[in-house]
C-alpha cells in the first residue's frame, strides 16, 4: 500500500499513540462480554431446571392451569421471549410467546420431564440477548467516542507541526510534479528555496523541458499505434464473444439446432451434441436420405411430411431414430420454413431428446394397469374373506353354540334331580362344567359382538353423556347394593355419536372402575372431561389397583387381562376395552389410558364434538 509522506507522518504517530489504547479496551470490553454470556446461559439452564421440576405434576395430571403461574413467573424476566411445555403423548401442553422482547439472537434449552422414572415431557425456553447486546454496544460506543478524541486531538498537533516544514513546501512540490504528470509542459517550474527541496524543485523543471522535446516526435506515432491497437481490440473482443454465444447456444443446452434443404431431402447443418445422440458422426447426418433411412420404420412417413410440407411456417411431432447401437431414441423435432432472398426453401429447427420421459409414460402405463390389476385382485380377495367371516359367524352363533346349549341343559338336569346321588367331588366337578359352559357362551357372545361391532351403521346424533352415565351408574349401584361407591359426574357433557355404541363404551369403563376399586376405601368413581390443545377429552378415573404402565400394551388388545380371576371374582375375558378401542376409533376418536400401582386409573377419550346451533 503506497502512502503519502503526510499519511505515513500521521499514521505512525497515530499508530504509536493509539495501539495500547485500543488494545486494552478491546480486551477489556471482550472479557466483560464474556463475562455477561456466561451470566445469559447460567440464569437460562437455571429456568429450563425450575421449570422442568416445576412441570412434574401439571404434566401428570393433565392440568394446564396448574402450571400456569410457573410460566408467568418465568416470564417476568424480560429476557425470556417464549416457554415451550410438551406432553410426551399429546404434543404441546403449554406455551407462553413474547415475540415483541426479541432485539438480538435467541439462546434455546431444553430439559426433560421425568415422573417415576418415565419422561412424561419435555420443556424449553428460549432467551434473547438483546439486552447483553445493548449494553456491549455502548460500551464500544464509549470507547470508540474516546478513540475518536484522541485521534483528532493528535491529528491537529501532528498537522500544525508538519505543516510549516514539511507539509507546505512538498503540498507545492506535489502541484508542479502533478502539472508534469498531466502533461502541462507550457508554463516553467519556479523553486525559490535552496535546501533539498529546493534541488529537486529545479530537477523537475529539467525533465519538464525534456519532455516537452521528445512529445512532440512521439506524438505523431503513439497517436497512430493507439489507433490501430484500439480498432484490433475491438474487432477480436466482438469476434470472441460472437463465438461463446454460438458455442453456449449450440453445445451447452439439450437442444440440437439443424438445417436442412427440402429439395434434396438432407440436412446441411446439425449441432455437435448430435454424435452424442445418435453415435454417428456429422458427416453421416449429412448423407443423402439420412432420415429415411434412419428414422424407424413405423415413422418414416413423417420424413415424408417434413421436406414435403413445407407451406406450413412451423411443424413439429415426435419421431423415433435408430442409433448405432440399436436403440431407439425418441426425439421431438421442431421445425420452421423460411424462404430465401432467392427463392429457396430452408428448414431449421431443433431435436430434443425424450427417451427418458418416453420410458417413463411406458413405465407409468404399465404400473398403471398392474395396479388395476392388484385393485381388482384385492376387491375379489376382501369379498372373498368377508364371506368367510360371515359363515364363521354363521358357525359361532349356531353350530358352537347349539353342543353348548345342550351341555348346559343336560348338567341343570344332572345337577337338578341327580345330585343326591353324586358325592361331594362329583357336584364340585358338575359345577365347574357349567361354569365353563356358561363362560364359553359368553365368550362366543362377545367375539359375535365384536363381529357386529366392525359393520353395525354408526347413527351419530347429538348424546348427553352426563345423563347415560349417571343411568349406568345407577343399574351398577342396582346390581351391587352391598357396595358403597362415591360416583361424581360432571353435568351437561355432550358428544356427537351413536348413542347405543356409546353406551356400550361407557358401561365397560364404568364397570371396570366399580369393579377395581372393590378393595379402596372409600371407593370413588368420576366422569368427566378437560382440555387437552384446544380439544375436549372425556376420561373416567377411579381409586382401584391400577395397573403398571408398562403392561399399557395389552390394555386394548382381546383376551387381554391385566388382573387374574383369583384377584376379581368377575374379572371378565379381556374383549371389553377392545370394543371400547374398536367403537372410539369408528367415531373418528382415540382413547388412552394412565395410572399406576394401587394409585388407580384414569382412561381418557376423544369424540366430536355436536355442532352447536344458533
């Protein structure tokens, strides 16, 4: 970098003067915002921990406005821009968003919620600098204000001092060298001063007037050699950049330009991408009758519409050539007619390649009849296996059931008038036979019900829930008087829904909740419904055995039973909750359930919500 003597003067002074300075504030203002990160990032992690131990029971309980006030203490510090709680099952629990406080980057930490050993969410927090970066920036501000100062402080001292000795008379010696350098040779170099300055002042002078004697010989010829370089110049810049533009045109792009003569049925010109295609080289495009020989056979007669059709301004089609190889290669040949200063006829166009796509409409044509094909086949297969569930069902509901009736019938008649005749074993054995036939009864009932189940029409309407379950629970006190069960139903719960499935569903979860909580004291029981992202979900919840989380994969699967009979007299056989899942998922709904060991249960259900009407 070239400087001048005034620049190179100032800026050595000012370099030595400034350095220290600028470095100590630098490190200064670097470790204070190092400082104030550290701070940002501690106070952050600090947050994301309260509010993750915070979160432990809203999340647990499903209870978004417990955790609330968590939130909005956070949110006071006017560096948090937004909170995120998520539900391990349902997505988003809770957010609180400050966009308005973001000024400068966001930091984000995240944390997991765990609850006896499970992650039952996770929150984040994100937290903005702004404020961090406000407060660096004035810093620099002050220092850089200082610097400033400083700089012009000793900037004036610097010139005041230069100026007189040094800075004037070069500022002087600077015009006349600038007068040389613009060739103003007419008017002499004056230098009154005898120092150093001086001599070089009346050098300058000596070298104007020898300039002045060899311009005038050397003007005539540089004019002349400038001339011509100049007009050179420009013919080979405008001579290159016609060749790039043909060489882009013509090789860089999928299209191949042609030319060809109608008269004599050939072309004279195609572009080089045209051995690539076809593997023949140009001078066999150039060949007499080259597309008639080459284009496959169903095609030829296009040629015929090419060279012969020659009225028409513009004419394009698909066409097949042959290749050296073999191949067919489909290409789409556009062409246009013009017609000479001459009178003679010429064609061009350009040949795109489309094999590829033509691959692909085959390729698509014949997947598309395939999957015709597997459509057809699938239709035939499901009527095929519906029939069959049909007869299977024909079968259960009559040949099963009518031996079993029977065996029921013969050991009421046994155990009626011959059981004086049996000791005490065979009564116990006769007992055991009816109990198994009456369960094997059951259970056919319940596979037909789940039969039904799956292609009963769904008749949706508007049902009370509030009123079917307090009627369900009603007939359960009915059936068992010896129990006392505190039932809490919340009023006025509404679904969109068939009302004798729905009934259905109700009465199984109501029953195993009267069921479980035999052995709690007091046994409470409650219907009711809360908001889980906007969407209303219905649960019962009891104060039973509950069961252990990690058995939840068996909850709605048939035959399935968490508890064994020796626990519950009348534990079922496990195909009531899979009707629960089967009837909930033909609403359009979901269901899931929560609990823990002896802590109770609560299963929780989704169902549209009825419209509601002006």
């Amino acid at each position: 970098m070239k400087l001048s003597l005034r620049s190179a003067a100032v800026l050595a002074i000012l370099f030595g003067l400034l350095l220290p300075a600028c470095l100590g504030g630098y490190l200064s203002i670097k470790r204070e915002s190092q400082r104030i990160e550290a701070d940002l990032a501690n106070d952050q992690r600090r947050a994301a921990d309260i509010l993750a131990l915070g979160m432990q029971e809203p999340l647990w309980n499903l209870s978004p406005d417990a955790g609330k006030p968590l939130l909005d203490s956070l949110m006071s510090d006017r560096r948090i821009v937004r909170v995120i709680v998520t539900d391990a099952s349902l997505g988003t629990f809770l957010s609180l968003n400050r966009p308005e406080r973001r000024q400068g980057h966001l930091h984000t930490v995240s944390r997991q919620v765990n609850k006896q050993g499970n992650v039952i969410g996770t929150v984040t927090v994100e937290m903005d600098d702004g404020q961090n970066t406000a407060y660096i920036q004035s810093l620099y501000r002050q220092y850089f204000t200082t610097v400033a100062s400083q700089t012009a402080i000793s900037l004036l001292l610097t010139l005041l001092l230069l100026y007189s000795r040094v800075l004037r008379p070069l500022e002087m010696l600077l015009d006349q060298s600038g007068r040389l350098s613009r060739n103003e040779l007419d008017t002499p170099f004056s230098w009154p001063r005898d120092d150093e300055l001086g001599t070089l002042g009346q050098n300058l002078e000596k070298t104007r007037n020898a300039i002045k004697e060899y311009q005038g010989m050397l003007e005539q010829k540089s004019l002349q050699l400038e001339t011509d370089l100049l007009s050179r110049r420009q013919v080979e810049a405008a001579l290159r950049a016609g060749q790039e533009r043909y060489r882009c045109l013509v090789e860089d792009t999928p299209f191949i330009p042609w030319e060809a003569a109608p008269s004599e049925w050939r072309f004279t010109y195609v572009g080089p991408q045209s051995e690539a295609l076809l593997g023949y080289p140009p001078s066999v495009w150039y060949s007499d009758n080259f597309l008639p020989s080459y284009l496959h056979p169903d095609d030829r007669h296009l040629a015929y519409q090419l060279f012969s059709n020659i009225q028409c301004s513009q004419t394009q089609f698909e066409c097949r050539l042959l290749a050296r190889d073999g191949r067919e290669v489909w290409v789409l040949l556009s062409s246009r007619a013009q017609i000479s200063e001459h009178e003679q006829s010429r064609l061009h166009g350009f040949m795109i390649d489309i094999t590829e796509r033509k691959q692909h409409e085959l390729e698509l044509e014949k997947y598309r009849a395939r999957l015709e094909e597997v459509v057809d086949s699938r239709t035939r297969d499901l009527a095929v296996a519906n029939h069959e569930l049909e007869s299977f069902s024909y079968s259960v509901s009559h040949d099963l059931r009518t031996p079993l009736r029977a065996i029921e019938g013969y050991s009421q008649v046994l155990q009626d008038d011959y059981s004086n005749q049996l000791d005490s074993n065979g009564r116990h054995y006769l007992q055991r036979i009816r109990s198994a036939t009456s369960s094997m009864l059951e259970l056919i009932d319940d596979i037909l019900n789940l039969y039904k189940l799956s292609r009963a029409e769904l008749r949706r309407q508007s049902v009370n829930l509030s009123t079917m379950a307090q009627d369900l629970a009603e007939e359960l006190n009915a059936l068992q008087q010896e129990r006392q069960v505190e039932v809490e139903i919340a009023p006025d719960l509404y679904a969109n829904a068939d009302p004798k499935q729905i009934r259905i569903v109700l009465y199984n979860l109501l029953d195993n909740a009267w069921k479980f909580t035999l052995y709690a004291q007091p046994s409470k029981v409650r219907f009711g419904s809360t908001e889980v992202n906007g969407q209303l979900v219905y649960f019962v919840s009891d104060n039973g055995i509950g069961f252990d989380m990690k058995d939840s994969n068996k909850l709605f699967s048939p035959f399935q039973r968490l508890h064994s009979a020796a626990e519950f007299q009348d534990s079922g056989n496990g195909i009531g909750l899979a009707i629960v899942q089967r009837i909930i998922n033909r609403h359009d709904g979901h269901v899931w359930a929560k609990s823990a060991l002896n802590e109770g249960a609560t299963f929780y259900f989704t169902l549209p919500v009825p419209k509601k009407t002006d």
